[in-house]
C-alpha cells in the first residue's frame, strides 16, 4: 500500500457521519467531519437498535459502551387501542438467535457516544462544503465555508462529485490554500456524504433524481420528563391509521411516538392537546406517556423517504452513506441500523484497498442491494401496520397477527437483522 496519507471528508455529523469518520480511523485515514448547524444537537428522542446496529457498533468498537448505556429491549409487542395482544415480542429468543440484544437508548447520548470515540478537533461545526472538484490525480479539491451561508446546492465539477452541507469541526486533511471570499480548501482521496434525507451533496451528485418525497405519515416524539413504572420494554398499538409507540431508557424515562396517516406540513398549535385527544380512550401506559411529557419537548417530523432508488451511492471518489443514501420510512426501525452498516461496509472496503475507486465500487454492489430491499420491507409494513386505515382491512390484518405462529415476529425480525460485518485487518472478532 502507498505511503500516502489517505484523507476524508465526511459531510454530516449525525450518527452516519461519525461512524463513518470511525471506521475510517481505525483503517488509518485522517478524517475530517464537516457539519453546517453551529451546534451539533441530533434530531430525534429515543431509539432501538437491532442487533445488525449493534454488531457495527461492535465493529466500531463502541458497542460496549452502547449496551452501558442503553436498556435491553426483552419484554412487549404489539397491541390494539383497547389493549389486547396482536403479538408478543421475545427479546431473549432474539439475543440468542442473533447474539446481540436489541437495545434502546436515547438519540442524544448515542450521538454522544459515537462523538466521543473520535479525537478532539476531527468534528467541527459551522462549516459547509460549498464545491468538490475533481483533481487529475483522482483526488478531490472540496471548498468549505460558513454554515449559514445560503445559496443553491454544492457544485459539481466536469461532471464529478460535488459536496453537501456539513456539519462538524474542519481541521482539513492534504494540502490546504485560500478559496473564493477567504474560504478554506482542501485536497482529499475521498467525500463521504452523510448529510441526510435533504442531501444537498445527493441533490448535486444525481440532479436527475426526484429526491425525497412524503411517506403520508408524520411523526411527533418526545422523552418523558421523568421515570415511570412501566410494565414492558417496548410496544406498538396500532389503531386506524395511527401508531403509538414507546421505548424504555436504562433511567426509567422513556421515548414515544405517535404516527399519524396526515396531508404533509399540518402543525398543530398545541400538538400534545391534539395527541390528548387523537389517543383518548386508548390503553395504559399511552395516557401516562402524554402525562408525563412537557409540551415543549415534543417533536413533529413529516416522514420522508427516498421511494425511487439512487443509481449508485458511490461516483468517482464521493460516497453516499445513511439517510443520504436511501431514507426509509421508520417502520422496521432500521434506519440507524442501515447507516451504521453502510459505515463498517465502507471502511471495510477501504481498508488496506490501492484502488479507492475499486473499493468504492464494491461498498455499492454490497450495500445498495441490501438498503433497496430494507427499504421496501419499510415501506410494506407501514402500509400493513400504521397507515392501513380501512375499517374492514384493520379488523382482518389484526385477526391475522393473532392468528400467526409464536415464531413468526422472531423470525421476522431476524430477517434484516441477521447481519455480520465483514472481516479486514481493521474489523476482526474480538
């Protein structure tokens, strides 16, 4: 392998991001994560993670301090507004089938955990990458500026990559000079976009492609303000064209959600009051979630989801990872855990590669496959699960779930979370 010192930059500071810029470290580049909010605050309450999202974190060699933190997810299922079982959840027949726990933990103390894994100075905020142009070398010559500066997407060069927005701190890899207006620039073997949903790098890269669109269902989250005494781990109630959800923390707090069949961009004044109200009658601990929960905390996001497939998430040195990549809608809870692959599986590819373009190339035949399926699993389960609305459709999918082998959630699950991370130098059983 060269003696050259193979550099990053990875647009993007949430979870994605910085398990990318992770695993790039641990196969020796020097990264630099790039994020254009001036403060890094990740957007979301709580999440579970499936055992596929703990192995790469096992890979990243944060996955100990993840399980610390977080709670085992062993006891719950799904259930109906009045209360009765649709399904059970086993979290121990999980563990043992798979070898890790589901684990949930909030969003917040995640992203903290992954920050921490990285040297001081590699994540900096305020910073957005404002052009990628490609260098005959086969590098990249990426231009960074304010965060707040407005203006169209990145620019691409000669038809060539072009970067999104970012967050993060830049303490800039490979030779660096003055761009446009004082802005900084820096000579890069590789542009990682992990810039979300609202790619600005994807929009630049694939101008052709519709972007994202709405799923039709939006989402309101929040952390409860205090512990409570609560019976399971985790549950889903489906009603008619709603879903309320809840995830129990490690301190007895705990995250939930409500998703909502709802015309995109409705904002409600007082969204706890609506929730009050859309969910009365239903059962316990739904009123004592709400109960517990101070109206400033909710969080309302429309769902959206990149429904038409990118061509690659890879093209000449930029690669797109996560959110940016393919948005899923939530309702396998696999969104993280596709991110964290995609991170593992391209540092994988890069480690010890000579050939960064062949690297890339092979980060796209082994993940886009993979996300393309999960995501359409996503898509089918919402439209079986939270969004189906029709009062006959209802009744006849919950007598089915009822009605469905003891094993069959079990095996359900273990359909997507049945992922091992590939063995490198870098990425060995521990």
């Amino acid at each position: 392998m060269s003696s050259h010192q193979r550099t990053a930059v990875v647009v993007g500071a949430g979870i994605g991001g910085l398990a990318a810029a992770i695993g790039l470290r641990r196969t020796g580049w020097e990264v630099t994560v790039v994020d254009r909010a001036p403060v890094l605050a990740d957007a979301g309450a709580g999440i579970s993670l499936a055992a596929n999202g703990i192995r790469a974190l096992d890979a990243l060699r944060v996955g100990t301090a993840v399980r610390a933190a977080g709670r085992g997810q062993y006891t719950g299922g799904t259930r109906t507004p009045r209360g009765s079982w649709l399904a059970r959840m086993d979290g121990a027949a999980l563990e043992r089938a798979l070898g890790a726990p589901l684990v949930g933990i909030p969003r917040a103390e995640l992203h903290r955990l992954l920050g921490s894994a990285l040297p001081p100075g590699t994540v900096r905020t305020g910073v957005t990458a404002t052009a990628v142009v490609p260098l005959p070398d086969g590098r990249a010559r990426v231009t960074f500026g304010a965060g707040d500066e407005a203006g169209p997407a990145p620019g691409l060069a000669s038809g060539t990559a072009g970067t999104g927005a970012g967050t993060a701190g830049v303490t800039e890899p490979g030779p660096a000079g003055s761009g446009p207006a004082g802005a900084t620039v820096a000579e890069v073997d590789l542009v990682v976009g992990a810039d979300g949903v609202g790619s600005r790098l994807r929009g630049a890269l694939f101008p052709d492609h519709p972007g994202p669109v709405y799923s039709g269902s939006t989402v309101l989250r929040a952390v409860t303000d205090r512990p409570l005494d609560l019976r399971t781990d985790f549950e889903i109630t489906w009603g008619r064209g709603a879903e309320f959800g809840h995830l129990a923390f490690a301190d007895g707090r705990a995250e939930w959600h409500a998703v909502l069949n709802s015309p995109a961009g409705v904002r409600p004044r007082d969204p706890l009051a609506v929730l009050r109200r859309r969910f009365a009658g239903w059962h316990e601990p739904i009123p004592a979630l709400l109960a517990a929960t101070r109206p400033e905390a909710v969080l309302h996001h429309d769902i959206m989801e990149l429904a038409t497939p990118l061509p690659s998430f890879a093209l000449g040195r930029l690669a797109l990872l996560g959110d940016a990549a393919h948005a899923m809608p939530p309702h396998l809870g696999q969104g993280a855990c596709q991110a964290l692959e995609d991170a593992v599986v391209l540092a994988a590819e890069l480690d010890e590669a000579t050939d960064v373009d062949a690297a890339l190339a092979r980060y796209d035949a082994v993940r886009r496959p993979r996300t393309t399926a999960v995501a359409a699993a996503a898509r089918q389960a919402g439209r079986m699960g939270q969004q189906l609305a029709h009062p006959l459709a209802v009744p006849l999918r919950n007598t089915l779930l009822r009605l469905a082998p003891s094993g069959a959630a079990v095996r359900a699950i273990l359909r997507h979370a049945s992922w091992t991370p590939p063995l490198t130098r870098s990425f060995t059983v521990e």
